[in-house]
C-alpha cells in the first residue's frame, strides 16, 4: 500500500517550514483499490505505536510510521467514518456549533515509557469560524472577533481543549507554543484559511491558565515568538507570553446600572470625572512595586469617590504593556488588562464593584500607535501587516513607535472590535481616545517631506477619519449611554457632532483650549491679569461649538511643569487661594470635568509613575481645606441642574459682567431647564477684596450664598455673605435687579436664587 505523501512534505513538515500542515495531517479523501478511503496522518515525535479508533464502532486501524521522526499514517475504509467536513477546505461549522464539536475519531498512541494514551486529532476537528465569520474577517467587518480570534475554550467530542487563531498572512508557517506541548511547535503547527491569512488549531488539552505564544516564520525565513494580539490575559511583565483564559466565569450584579445607563444623557447629567494611575494612586505595603490588585482598589476608590462625589473614574490605560514608564499608553496586549493588578476576573469584579455603588468607569484607550516590542504586533508576520511600511505614514517621530493603517479593514475591524470588548466583556461606561490630533494629520510633528499628502494632497488622513466616524457609529449603536471621548487639541471641526452632520461622531472633546489659557492666565501675578482677561473671556466664545469637557489632566503635571500649586503665583497662602479659584471657577465654567489624582489634594510634587499620591498632606489643614473645596464643587454640581444641564447649550449660559479686566473680575450666570432656579458666579481673581461690589441679576428675590472658595472651611479668610443677599431694587449690568456682593480675594463666591 502506497502512500500520497512525498518524502519531501514530510521532511519540510518536521522542520516546520510547510505551508499549511492541514493539507497532510488529518483525516484526507484518497483512492484506495479503485475505492474511497480515508488517510488519517498524525506527526508524534513520541510515539512507538499509533491506531485510528472509530468513536462508534471502536474498530482499531493500526497506523503505518513513515518517517522515524514519528510521521503516521493509516488508510481508513467504510469501517471508520470520518466527517470529511471537519477540514478546512471544506468547513461547514457554523456559530452555534463552533465550540462544541464532534469527530468520528481519535487516535491511540503508545508514547516511549509504554504508556497508552487517547489524543484527539486536532486537524480533524472542525473549524470555530463559520462562513459567515469567514466573510465578515474577509470584508473587515467583524465587530467581535474576540469571540473567535485567540485563544477560545472549546470541547470537540468531548474533549477540552482550546482552539487558537491569528491573522498572519504573510506568514510562511505558525506553530502554536506553550505549557501544553512544553514549547516544542512541531506538534502543533496551524492549518492556514488562505482567503483570509487567518492560521487556526484546535489544540486537546490545552486549558485554562495555560502560557502560549504564536511561533510565526516570516515569509525571509525568520522564526518571531509573538505574543497573542487577542489575547486575554497576560504574563506579568518582563515575562511576555498570553495566558489562555475564559471570560465567561464573573457573574455580574449591576444589572440596574446597566440598565439605567441606557436611558442616561450624557448631555444633561452632571459628569465630575477623577482621573486615576491604578498603579500609583494608592501602594500596599509589601507587595511588587506597591501595586495593589483589583479588588482591593475597587473598594479604596468607591469609598474615596463617593465621598468625594466624583460621579466617574477614567483610568488611564489598563490594557497590557510592557514598559510601566509609558502608563500604558504604549499598549502591546490590546485585549488584556494588566496583569500588574491581577487577572480578568479581578477587573471585572473592580468594574462591577464600582457600578454597584453607583460609580461610572472610563478607560483610555490608545488606537493612535502601538511600539516596537518585538513580541507585540510590530512587523507581526515579518511584513508591515498592522502598520504602515513607508515611515513616513507608519512611524511617530515623537514617541518612535508605529501608526496604524487605518486604510486597511482588518486593521479597523482589530481596533473597533477592540473597543466594543471592553464595552462588552467589561462593562466599561466610556472609551477616553488618547492623540486623535496625531491622528487626523498626516502631518503630525512632521517637517516638509516626512509625510505623504492624502489622494487630494491634503494633509488630512482620510483613512483615519473614516475610521474614527466607523468607531463612534459603532460604539453608539451597540452600546447606549456609552460615551466617548476625544483628546483632540486642534481647531478641527466637528469632533463632538454625530457623523450624518459630518462629524466625528465623538460624545465629547476636551477643551485643550480652555486649559491652555486658564492655566496660562493663573500663571501670571494678579498684578498682570488684568492686562490678559481676554485669555478667560474667548473660551466662551467657542464654547458650545463643541460637548465640550474640561480636562486637568496627567499631562498638567508632569515632563518639569511641576504640580498644579506649584504653578500658583504668590506666597504660600496665595497659592492654595489661586488653586481653590481656579476650580472653582473651573467647575461653574459650561462643560464636563476631570480632574487628574492629587489635584485635588494640591499636591506639591510633580506626578511621579512610580511614587505616587502623597497622601500624607492630608496632616495638613491648607490641604484638606483643598480636599474639602474639590468634594463639595463635586456635590454642588451634581445637585443643580443649573451647573451641569446645559453645559453645551449656549442657553446655560449668560455674561453679566466680563469686561472689568481692571479689576480681573468675572461675574455670570449659569441656567438650567425646567424652571430650575439660576447660579450666579462672582469671580475675584486678585487677592484685593472687593467689599459691595454691585452685580446684576435678572430677578428679584434673595440670592443665597451656596459657596463661598474663601470659606475658612476651606482655608480661607471667610470673606463671605452668609446666609445670602436680598437684591436692592435697583438695576445694575443692564438687568433690572442687583444685589451688593462681598468678593473674597482670590476668591469664588456662588449664589442660587430661591424666590
């Protein structure tokens, strides 16, 4: 009986250098005596003996060795029937079969020590994408691709194990490496979907918990340990290899939560967001680095953000990477939250933990660039597959790392099903997109020549705008309530508006605008403001062309800009009143707010990835009274809807008086719907204070005194009105009304009506 296996795929199979083993390994049609048989051919180099058994009949079929690495083959009659729709050419799984298969055989092998042992032909079992995925892989558009690339916990015939997958397809071989065939591929080499590049393997045994990587041999011949670019869990770095892990164990209670977030309006309802390093804001003794692990961090932030009447965290990125010094915005495991906190199930419970006591949850999320780690998706099948090949499209200058091709749809369709993961397996409330600028231009911190204009020679990136438009449309349709959000610190037009209106679709844009001119202001001596009170007054000249949120992010104290206070001009007093002012004035200003860890502690040192918050400041009066100051701006917005209802309605807002820049004051009103009762702000940005200081009110009635930044609570001088003003019947900035205001130096007084 001759065999239709040349010596030479034999060979060039054990090296691991054939293209796509499933054209020899497993069950094969062939012509047997003028008769349809069936070739069944195994590669196992520890085998003495083998035997094909028929799982119905259990007819034993001896398996001939054809090469003596531990080739086998045995040629199979009608007595074994083998499901020839289990190879991949001719794949008829379909999605609600795909990870609980059967085949008609197993295969019986004595291993070198004389043991017996039942394996399950990987090659014969049928493959976990359907048609229809193949289609959808093929076209770009399969928005959940994680539930079948990767490592996916399968059973065929009963037997567990796990199915692995990856999009290589310029790949000349991919062997699937890990503890369950102690890292020796030549076993487990994939089957490649030509039409697609996607290379598979349903490996027995495998299971949960166990280290893998794809072992990818480039089409120059060169061998790439690569981590998985769907992996769901990580080793803890430097070590780098996946950890094959089932999503489907936490069981979830925010089911109200969830269903709230539905209905929730991201335009009307107060957002107070605390910006949060998981990996610094707090340190346990003891522990790697201080980290401390998810579930622990659940229950520190919930009791902090509740009483601080934070409505939100935003974490900066969790996803996995391996450099702790780039706070994860150089991310090599998209769909793996650090392991530096623990696994996927800890994340889910500090995700879970948070909605049920009533605390929203962000994440950033970094689709601008990804580095060079050779274990992570750079050069990934040793072709430019997930970046552009040309420099001056697929490299950053300032941060050398690699763009991504937005133009090419596998690539969109990795990043958009990336974001709705999280929305998905985690719950996540919002999605933060780190660099949108570096984005949209082709340009971006490029000097002439170091970029490539677009088809029209412009300098707009198409293909990522397009990308983008598909990300928000995506996100919004499949998951209500979510918001996103856009550092984007450009004048380009419409980030914040829905994509049928041209826009980008985002749910938010930070005002980079505000903050650079607020700060820039508060920077100078109070002697010098009134010469730039136009740098405090143009904000609302654009402040409702966009959902706008003002942002006092990591970016504002750190690389030498020192820490907020320590940006305050003045002596020690006159910086903790500039820093009370300036959020105060921040949080009655139109738009969202996010304020980044130990700002709101006014803490003195620049942060530091690797120290942390200095919460040992809270032994001092001044910076509790700062602490305080930040909790109850937090609670005076969340309980008028003055103050948050139309942050981007230009009907919130009114002017009363913005033109005394001699004074350096500021004086308006904020307004909500449905009768609710309007604030009035009084900003006094000199530590001169102005006693009597008529303002105008559109109403008649006593203006209560709801805040005062100077309240010796606070640390202040307790220059104030308490219980509030009664208006004199006189009328004063063109209204009919006025009431004679006390202005604390450095100082924010607010007032709400009550009739």
């Amino acid at each position: 009986m001759q065999t239709q296996v040349s010596l030479s795929e034999i060979a060039s199979l054990i090296d691991g250098t054939y293209d796509n083993p499933a054209n020899l390994l497993g069950p094969h049609p062939v012509d047997y005596r003028g008769q349809s048989a069936t070739a069944v051919r195994s590669y196992m180099p520890d085998a003495q003996a083998a035997w094909v058994v028929d799982n119905a009949s259990g007819v034993r079929r001896p398996m001939r060795k054809l090469h003596p690495a531990g080739f086998f083959e045995a040629i199979c009659d009608g007595a074994i029937d083998v499901d020839a729709s289990s190879r991949e050419d001719g794949a008829r799984a379909n999605s609600a079969k795909t990870n609980n298969a059967e085949s008609r055989y197993r295969i019986q092998m004595t291993d070198k020590s004389g043991e017996v042992v039942d394996k399950q032909d990987p090659y014969a079992a049928p493959s976990i994408f359907s048609d229809y995925d193949r289609y959808l892989l093929g076209e770009g558009r399969h928005l959940n691709m994680y539930e079948r690339m990767g490592a996916q916990v399968r059973t065929v015939d009963g037997t567990p194990g796990v199915n692995f997958s990856v999009w290589a397809p310029n790949a000349r071989s991919v062997q699937i490496v890990g503890d369950f065939n102690s890292w020796d591929g030549r076993t487990s080499v994939a089957k490649v979907h030509d039409n697609i590049g996607i290379w598979e393997l349903f490996i027995p045994g495998a299971k949960v918990g166990d280290r893998y990587k794809f072992r990818v041999l480039s089409e120059h011949g060169e061998w790439m340990d690569k981590s998985d670019p769907v992996g769901f869990a990580a080793e803890l770095p430097p070590l780098t290899a996946s950890i094959v892990t089932d999503l489907t164990g936490h069981e979830w209670n925010d089911d109200q939560w969830m269903q709230q977030r539905k209905d929730w309006n991201p335009m009307h309802e107060p957002m107070n967001v605390y910006e949060v390093h998981l990996g610094s804001w707090q340190k346990g003794p003891g522990r790697t680095h201080g980290w401390l692990d998810y579930r622990d961090l659940a229950k520190r932030l919930v009791d902090y953000c509740n009483r601080m009447h934070f409505t939100h965290v935003e974490l900066m990125p969790i996803s996995e990477h391996p450099f702790s010094g780039s706070w994860g915005y150089q991310t090599v495991g998209y769909f793996a939250p650090t392991s530096r906190h623990g696994g996927p199930d800890d994340f889910m419970y500090f995700v879970d933990y948070l909605h049920q006591n009533g605390i929203g949850v962000l994440i950033d999320w970094v689709p601008a660039h990804f580095p060079k780690d050779g274990h992570g998706l750079y050069r990934f099948d040793g072709s430019a597959l997930y970046e552009h090949a040309d420099p001056r499209q697929g490299e950053h200058p300032d941060w050398g790392t690699m763009v991504f091709n937005f133009g090419r749809t596998e690539v969109k369709n990795f990043l958009i099903s990336n974001a709705l993961f999280w929305l998905d397996k985690y719950h996540i409330d919002g999605l933060r997109v780190d660099a949108v600028a570096s984005m949209l231009y082709l340009d971006y911190s490029r000097e002439d020549g170091e970029w490539i204009p677009n088809q029209y020679g412009g300098r707009e990136n198409l293909e990522a705008i397009d990308f983008l438009r598909e990300f928000n449309v995506a996100v919004h349709e499949q998951h209500p309530g979510v918001i996103t959000a856009a550092e984007e610190s450009t004048a380009w037009p419409g980030v914040s508006r829905p994509t049928y209106d041209g826009g980008l679709g985002f749910t938010y844009k930070w005002n980079m605008g505000w903050m650079n001119d607020t700060l820039s202001y508060m920077q100078n001596e109070p002697i010098h403001r009134k010469h730039h009170q136009n740098e405090l007054t143009f904000s609302l000249i654009y402040a409702f062309t966009e959902n706008f949120m003002l942002p006092l992010s990591h970016d504002e104290v750190v690389h030498g800009k020192g820490s907020l206070i320590s940006q305050m001009p003045g002596d020690m007093w006159q910086k903790f009143a500039n820093l009370r002012l300036l959020y105060s004035y921040m949080w009655t200003h139109p738009g969202k707010n996010l304020l980044f860890m130990g700002g709101e502690l006014a803490q003195w040192n620049e942060w530091n990835h690797d120290d942390g918050v200095d919460w040992v400041l809270l032994d001092f009066d001044t910076h509790r009274g700062v602490q305080q100051l930040v909790a109850d701006l937090n609670k005076l917005v969340n309980e008028n809807p003055s103050l948050h209802q139309l942050d981007f309605d230009g009907n919130g807002f009114e002017w009363v008086d913005c033109m005394n820049g001699d004074d350096s004051t500021l004086v308006y009103l904020r307004k909500g719907m449905d009768g609710a009762p309007p604030i009035l702000v009084c900003c006094n940005f000199t530590p001169v204070p102005r006693p009597e200081y008529r303002v105008g009110v559109p109403e008649a009635g006593h203006w209560k005194e709801i805040f005062n930044s100077d309240s010796e609570a606070y640390g202040g001088t307790n220059m104030g009105n308490y219980p509030g003003c009664d208006t004199l019947g006189t009328g004063e900035h063109g209204r009919p009304e006025s009431i004679s205001v006390n202005m604390p130096p450095l100082g924010v007084s607010i007032f709400r009506l009550e009739k």
